[in-house]
C-alpha cells in the first residue's frame, strides 16, 4: 500500500471560493492547529492513526497519497453538493426475445414401444 505523505487542508476563502493548501508532513499543521486525538475507526486502515485537529473535519482520504482535512463549512458545502447531485441513470435495452418458430424447432423422434 502507498503511504500517505501529502496533506490537504480544505478551508473557503473570504470571497467564497475553496482555499487549497498541501503540506508534505503534518508539522505545520500541528502548529496552526491543535491536536485532539488521532483516527482510530476509519475504514481507510492508512488513515488510522492520523491526527484529529480540533476545528478541522477528517482525515478524510483524497486519491492514493492524500490525507485532507476540511473547514467544516466547506464539509457542509461538499456533502451538500455530494448529495443533491443527480445520477444520470441509463437503461439498457434487451434485445427482444426471439419468437420460436415450430417449424425451426428440433425435431424429436420418438418410438412406440408395446408391452
């Protein structure tokens, strides 16, 4: 399994937009934030053991390598988003079933056989 070794914290900015910021170690966000606790349930088995930040929602996995962390306004936004989307469903068409003609059905021989 490939470790993960970026993290990405999530936040919106003053104007609205997402505010996207990665960092190669969890250092500087042991400094800008404060350590709660460390994930010890989630069902990525690479995220368990990663640090809980007070303020932040996650860790959350991202791709192969990504850890992120989110606002919770933008968590609240995304899920949002996540949610209402519309899943274009597609039908399949089968093929309608072919008549089976008698004359073109196997025939069956059969014998009299007295007793």
């Amino acid at each position: 399994m490939p470790k993960k070794d970026t993290f990405r914290i999530v936040t919106r900015g003053s104007d609205g937009s997402f505010r996207i910021r990665d960092f190669p170690t969890t250092d500087p966000l042991l400094q800008m934030h404060t350590q709660i606790g460390v994930d010890d349930s989630s069902a990525d088995l690479e995220l368990r053991g990663m640090p809980v930040f007070r303020g932040l929602i996650g860790p959350l996995p991202e791709g192969k390598n990504i850890v992120r962390y989110e606002s919770p306004e933008v968590f609240e936004t995304v899920t949002k988003e996540w949610s209402s989307a519309k899943v274009k469903r597609r039908r399949r068409r089968t093929a309608a079933p072919e008549a089976v003609d008698a004359t073109s059905a196997p025939q069956v021989e059969t014998s009299e056989v007295e007793i």
